[in-house]
C-alpha cells in the first residue's frame, strides 16, 4: 500500500485530468455522427486514455532518474518530475512495472475495440504505444518532433482513435476537432520546456527552448495557440463542426493574456509559472467546451 501511494508520484495525478478533456472532445463527434454511445465503450476509452497517459508519465520519471536528469532539474508545478524516484530510488524497479502494467492495459483496451470494430483502427494504436515507449529517449532529441509528439498522441490520435472506437468510422468532423488538443498539447509540452533548457541540454535533449532560445520558442507557443481557435473557426465556416463549437472560443480571452506576455517572461521563470498556469487552464477547458459544443 505504501508503495502504491509512492507511485502516484511517477503518475502525476494532476496531470491526469488532460485525458477525459481529449477523449470527450472524440464522444462529443461520435455522438454528433450516430446520435448515440455506448457508455460502457466510452468508460473503457476513457481507461486506456488515462493508462496511456500514466505510462508515458511513469516512463518519463523512470528514464529521467535513470540518465540523472531529475537530479538536475529545478522542479516547477508544472514541470521537472515528481521528484518521488530521487526521494525514494528503491522503487526504481516499481515504477518501470507501472509503465509496463499501464501499457499492457492501453493496449488490451486498444485490441478490443480493433477487434470489435475494425483493423483500420490498428494504425493509430500501435503508432500511439511507440509514442509511449519511445518519446522520452528518441522524440525528444528532435525539435521538430518533441514539438509535434505531444499533440499527435492526445490530439489526433486519442481523439480520432476515440471516435473510431464509438462509431467505426473515421470522419473530417473528428479530425477537425482532433486539431483542438493537437495545437493546445504541444503548446503544453513546449512551455513546459522552458523551465528545464540547461538540464535538458546536459543529457542530449535537442528541443526548441534549447535550439533556438525561449524567446523565439515563444512565437511558436503563440502561433500554435492562434491555430487551435483558427481550426474550430475555419471547421464551422465549413460545416465540418457544428456552430456550437464556437464555445471553445470562450478561453480566447486568457489565451490572448497568456499571448501578450509569454514572450516578455520567456527567460524569467519564476514570472513564467503563471503563464505555465493559465497554459494548463487552456489545454483542459478549451477541448471540454468544445466537447459541449459538440453534444449540443
């Protein structure tokens, strides 16, 4: 029992409210499609979407306390670990089975819904059980891809993988609200960043922060955030969503604060946290106004 509380450490508990905000934004377009869901479906989604996000979590504490990164790291709410696995290094062996249990029931979630609705949901699946294992030692090394990784995994892949389970089709309507979470969970993952560049830096991470400089990195955070309202503006002009969604617009008004300024605090951290804040409010927020919009 002890050693179960320890681990919700590696979990990141907080974090995992980010899941059910994706997977309703794909129940909100099956349900727009086909009228109805299966709630027992929609439990099992949600499962395999929380798992998946403990396991790359827990993969994330395990890597990063293996190569010594955490011990470098300054640890902010929003970024920098838990810190459990520096605090108690004998449940090194623990966290990997959580990684491994976590990621057995992602993908036993995932091959019951290809069985019970089709191969086609296949490619998704076995794409997004790489991105667990392999985001913290491989991704991450490319600025290119620890940008796109995030959004990809919570974006089109749980959203549209979602609507797949629930209807068996693939539709626009879901990749164009999957587009919601993609920006917005990159944008997450980017400032989040910003924090951990020179420790980042000292064991071979290659990111933007670390590339470029947080000031530019900003401008990507900024124009990724125009991107995710640009998407459910441009969808609706096009029918493809419904004009509900334009509820996701709401939280426009605190991203337009967080734009303001991320670039003036980009190198002050301890000014940077709010943001980092206000960042998370965006990514949880915006897709469950949309998956509202959506239902309506």
């Amino acid at each position: 029992m002890n050693t179960f509380k320890s681990l919700l450490g590696p979990m990141r508990l907080p974090f995992l409210l980010l899941p059910p905000a994706c997977v309703a934004v794909g129940v909100g377009t099956a349900w727009m499609q086909t009228g109805t869901v299966k709630w027992l479906h929609v439990l099992l989604v949600l499962v395999g979407a929380v798992t998946s996000h403990i396991c790359v979590n827990a993969f994330n504490e395990y890597f990063d306390f293996k190569s010594g990164l955490d011990a470098k790291t300054t640890r902010t709410p929003f970024s920098g670990g838990s810190g459990t696995l520096q605090a108690q290094p004998e449940l090194e062996k623990a966290a990997l089975w959580l990684c491994l249990v976590s990621l057995a029931v992602t993908a036993a979630i995932g091959f019951y819904f290809v069985f019970l609705q089709g191969w086609q949901l296949l490619p998704i699946g076995i794409l997004g059980l790489l991105l667990l294992v392999t985001y913290t030692n491989w991704w991450i090394k490319s600025p290119l891809l620890s940008l796109l990784a995030p959004g990809l995994g919570f974006g089109i892949l749980m959203v549209m993988g979602t609507h797949f389970a629930l209807s068996g089709t693939f539709t626009w309507a879901s990749f164009a609200a999957s587009l919601v979470p993609t920006f917005l969970v990159s944008d997450l993952l980017l400032l989040n960043q910003f924090p951990d560049v020179e420790a980042d830096k000292s064991i071979g991470r290659r990111h933007y922060p670390i590339t470029i400089g947080r000031v530019k990195s900003s401008y990507i955070y900024i124009a990724f955030l125009v991107l995710a309202y640009v998407s459910v503006i441009v969808a609706v002009v096009l029918k493809v969503l419904p004009p509900f969604s334009l509820l996701a617009l709401l939280t426009g008004i605190l991203a337009v604060r967080v734009i303001l300024n991320v670039s003036k605090v980009a190198d002050d951290i301890p000014n940077l946290i709010p943001l980092m804040g206000m960042n998370v409010i965006l990514n949880l927020a915006t897709p469950a106004l949309l998956a509202i919009g959506l239902f309506i």
